[in-house]
C-alpha cells in the first residue's frame, strides 16, 4: 500500500538529484569553451569591454532571469549577435550547444566552477 505512493516519490526525488548534475556537466564543458574564446572579453577583470562578466551572478540574472527560458536567451543573443557581442564571440565553429555551455558556466558562481 505506501509502495504505491512512494514509488512516484522516488521518481521526483532521482529527477530533482539528475537536473543539476546535468547542468554541472555543461558548465565543465563550457569552461573550456569560456577560456578558449569568450575569456577575452568576458573575464571579470576586463574592464575594457562592457560584457557580463564571468561569475558575476546578479549582472546575469539582470539581462534574462536564472531559469531555462532566460538560458535559451541568452543563447539565441550569443548565437546571432547582441550589441557589441559578436555573433558567436567571433568563432563561427562553434555550435549552439557549446554556446550554451559556455553561458552556463558564465553565470555561475566563480567557486562553483
Ligand atoms: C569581442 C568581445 C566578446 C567576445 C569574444 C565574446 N563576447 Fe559575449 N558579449 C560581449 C559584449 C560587449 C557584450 C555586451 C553586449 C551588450 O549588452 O550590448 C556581450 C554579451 C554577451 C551575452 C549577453 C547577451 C544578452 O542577452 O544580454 C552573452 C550570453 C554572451 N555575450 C555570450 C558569449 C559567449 C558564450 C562567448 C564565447 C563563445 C562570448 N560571449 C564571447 C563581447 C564579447
């Protein structure tokens, strides 16, 4: 009788637990993006350039929110250009996902990354 209850419990809990380790995984990845091409202009001691910087949470969370829909906004805007941002910070390789990736780990915590 309490299996049946517990069961979509488990479910939850084990989902709850996937989603951040997911999004831990793409800002390891976006990390090296991030030191490979965005770090020019996004580093947090460049004060030359007027990007978000690096780990600079609440500046991130100003431009489009913490959840996936901001995310998703943030990517279309690095992808296609944005302002001074050029389209895919000047390096057409790279695809949408490591765009992505490369955001996520920008706008965590710089102890998180
Ligand atoms: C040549 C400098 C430069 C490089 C390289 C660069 N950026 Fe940017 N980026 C900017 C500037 C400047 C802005 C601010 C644009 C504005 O708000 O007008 C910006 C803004 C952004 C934004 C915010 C867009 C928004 O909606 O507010 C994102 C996301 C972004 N960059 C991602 C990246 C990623 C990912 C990389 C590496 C693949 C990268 N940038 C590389 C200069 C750069």
């Amino acid at each position: 009788m309490t299996m049946r209850t517990n069961i979509p419990m488990l479910a939850v809990a084990l989902l709850a637990h996937w989603l951040p380790a997911a999004q831990a995984q793409d800002a390891v990845k976006g990390r090296a993006v991030y030191q490979a091409v965005c770090i020019a202009c996004h580093a947090p001691e460049n004060v030359m350039v007027s990007a978000p910087k690096a780990g600079d949470v609440k500046e991130w969370a100003r431009r489009a929110g913490t959840d996936a829909a901001g995310l998703r906004q943030l990517t279309d805007h690095a992808v296609e250009g944005f302002g001074a941002m050029p389209p895919k910070g000047g390096r057409a390789d790279l695809t949408r996902a490591q765009i992505q990736d490369a955001i996520e780990f920008m706008r965590q915590a710089p102890n998180k990354g």
